[in-house]
C-alpha cells in the first residue's frame, strides 16, 4: 500500500516554502528563477497527488500544461535577462530601481 | 501515523525523494554559486519525479527528465555561463534590514498554514471531480494512454493554445536576446 497523500502534500508545502523563501531573500534574478522553479514543481507534486487521491487524471493533464507554461517562461525571463545584463552589467534585481516611483 | 502500517518500499522511496527534494532546494536557495544551484535545481527535479513514478504519473516523471532537467536546467547554464555571472553574489550581505526574519515569518506562516488546511479540513481531499467521466485512473504505466486520450479530447483545444504559447516564446525569446545594433555593424 501507498503511503497517505498527506505525507505527499506536506512535502509539497515545505518545498514551496523553501522556494517562497529564497525568491524573497536572494537578489540574483536567475536564483529567484530558480527558486521559482521549485514553487511550481510544489505544486505540480500537490497535483500528481491529488490526481491519485481522487482517481482522475485531470490532474496529471494540468502537471503537462503547467510544464510547458514554465518552460515558455523560462525562456522568455532568461532572454530578458539576457538583455537587461547586456545593457546594466547585472543580475541583481536591487540595482534595477529606474522605475521607481 | 504508524510507518509500518504501510508497505517498506513505498516509504523507503518517499523519504528517498523527500531527502532529494529537500536537499536540493535548500543547495538552491543557500549556495553562492549559480551553477552550483542550478545542479542543486536538478537534484530537486530529479526527487519530484521520483515522488512522481511513486504515485503513478510515468508520462509526467519522464517529461519532468527530459524537459525540466535536461532542456530547462541546461537553458540556466547557459544563460549563467553566457553571462559570466558565477561567484559574484554574496549570500551573506543584506541590504534590507529585516528582510530575512520577515520572509521568514510570511512563509512560515504560508507553510503552516497549508498544513493545517490539510489537517483539519475535509473538503481538499473529498470527492471525486465532476471532470471524472471515464475509467478511474489506472496504476502503474496505465493511465500513458488516459493522459493522452483527456490530453487529445478534452483538453485539446488547451492543447493547441500551448503550441501557439511556445511559438511565441520562442519568437519573444529570439527578439529579446538578439544585438539591436547587428543591422547597423552588416551596413557599416
């Protein structure tokens, strides 16, 4: 037998913590990408679980969708990454304050 | 909650992936070196398809591989590696004071609130959805084809949206990442 969705959901949520966590301490922008990599894999573990909880594959179809939503993000926040860096020599998102009100 | 009450190997391969995955995001949010966190990355992705393959999604364990460890992660290093970002920020300065304690009390509640919400309340784990139209989901590498059957019937139209989701990354990301000033040094 299995073991319980809740050891499951627990591992989850502590692992979206931790990703919660380093997005709002760390100042590289590639980190805190990473760290929201974490989240969202948090909550494609939450999904796949709960798909086996409740028997539908629902479930399992939005983990596919929100992969391939993740990875269109990180191309697109690397790329502007990339441009920030070629035009301010940095990554750290405090020194990007122009817009500051 | 009695360990043995449950089969050895199905906990053995939980705590298998909770150590990977715990480890691993704190490597991420701890260590100096990007690259050394994005090898951190890939150690957590590897835990999460583990915790994946336990509770029956094959298809999605094997994409979690190839697209988050293998194109994702590598796409970082790159992206690291292109800029020469390595070894510059440092872990220990806080330029905000308090910034620490305070994520650290948000998410801690975030964290233990969720918990709770597990514990206490039945309606996250209740009944079966209304989108449940056909055979319950099978075990194993059974339900390969129920994803893809819901993934080309159901959800195709969702489907299709992420095609044209991609396409436009992909153009954004060319767009982004190209030198403005390449037509005027060809005419010059």
């Amino acid at each position: 037998m299995n073991v319980p969705a809740a050891w499951y959901l627990v591992l989850a949520a502590v692992l979206f913590g931790v990703g919660a966590y380093g997005l709002l301490t760390r100042r590289s922008a590639l980190i805190m990408f990473m760290c929201l990599e974490l989240m969202l894999n948090a909550v494609n573990l939450t999904f796949v679980t709960f798909s086996r909880t409740l028997s539908d594959i629902a479930g399992q179809v939005t983990v596919f969708f929100v992969m391939v939503v993740a990875a269109a993000e990180v191309t697109v926040g690397l790329g502007i990454v990339v441009a920030i860096f070629r035009r301010r020599s940095t990554t750290s998102v405090d020194e990007l304050s122009e817009m500051k009100g | 909650m009695i360990a043995t009450a449950y089969s050895l190997g199905a906990v053995a391969v939980f705590v298998t992936s909770a150590i990977l995955i715990i480890v691993g995001a704190l490597g991420v949010i701890v260590v100096k070196n990007p690259v050394h966190a994005a090898m951190s990355l890939i150690m957590t992705l590897f835990g999460v398809a583990v915790a994946f393959v336990a509770q029956s999604a094959d298809f999605l364990a094997a994409v979690q591989i190839i697209v988050y460890a293998g194109a994702i992660v590598v796409l970082f290093l790159f992206v690291i590696m292109f800029l020469g970002v390595d070894r510059r920020e440092g872990v220990r300065v806080e330029p905000l004071v308090g910034q620490r304690p305070l994520a650290a009390t948000g998410v801690g509640i975030v964290v233990i609130g969720l918990v709770a919400l597990m514990a206490r309340s039945h309606w996250v784990t209740g009944a079966m959805s209304v989108s449940t139209k056909g055979a319950p989901l099978a075990t194993g590498s059974g339900n390969v084809s129920q994803l893809g059957t819901a993934v080309f019937t159901t959800y195709l139209y969702a489907f299709e949206a992420t095609a044209a989701l991609l396409v436009i990354a992909v153009v954004g990301a060319i767009v982004l990442a190209r030198r403005e000033h390449s037509l005027d040094e060809e005419s010059a």
